[in-house]
C-alpha cells in the first residue's frame, strides 16, 4: 500500500459508516461469483479510498 493509500485507508477509518461500506465491498470483491457485482464494488471501493484521501488533508 502506497503512502498516500495508507493515509487514505486511515482517514476511511474514522468514519464508520464509509469503513463499513468499505469492508462490504472488499468482501463482494473477494467472494462473488457475479463478475459484474465484482467490478461494480471494486469501482466504489476506488471511490472511497479517493474520498478518503481527498478528506485526509
């Protein structure tokens, strides 16, 4: 994980609900079988993590 990545994941942690999302994600990610449900969480995952380094500041 890239320093900005790390920082980034640090600042997802402080709010909760964008920590859940994150982690629900990540588990769509690593266990569907729906490519599609896979591709759509991987993006919003990106999304968060931008987010999160956006607010990092």
């Amino acid at each position: 994980m890239s320093g900005s990545r790390a920082w980034a994941w640090v600042d997802a942690q402080r709010w909760p609900e964008r920590a859940t999302r994150f982690r629900e994600c990540e588990h769509m990610v690593t266990t569907s079988d729906n490519k599609d449900a896979r591709r759509i969480a991987s993006a919003e995952l990106g999304r968060i993590l931008a987010d999160a380094e956006a607010n990092a500041v």
